[in-house]
C-alpha cells in the first residue's frame, strides 16, 4: 500500500522491511491483483519517502498523509 500510494519506493520498502527491492515487487503485483478484484482504489498521497530518516522526519512533524 505505501508503494500504491507513491509514499515510498520499492528501494526503500526493501530496507525497512530487509528484503530486495525484487520482492517487494512480487508482493506489489499480489497486492493490485486482489485490490483490483475486491478491494478500493487506492489514491496517491502528497508526501513522499526516499530515505528511512524520510520518514522518521515525516513522522516527527505530525503532518497528515
């Protein structure tokens, strides 16, 4: 989902998580398929997360997604 709404890359999703970018991809593709067959559309945010201190910084400053 933070990936759907353009909040981070998969680069990034792999280093919070500790796995490759490859299969953060593979639970990307997982993920649009049920969303596209049961779940809401998910819209992009306005924030955006390159780095974790990114995100620690976004989260310090108690702004809305």
């Amino acid at each position: 989902m933070l990936h759907l709404r353009k909040l981070a890359t998969m680069d990034l999703l792999g280093q919070l998580f500790g796995v490759s970018a490859v299969i953060i991809c593979r639970a990307n593709q997982e993920i649009c398929l049920l969303l596209e067959a049961h779940g809401p559309r998910v819209g992009a945010s306005t924030a955006r997360f390159r780095t974790p201190a990114d995100i620690t910084t976004f989260l310090a400053s108690d702004l809305p997604l």
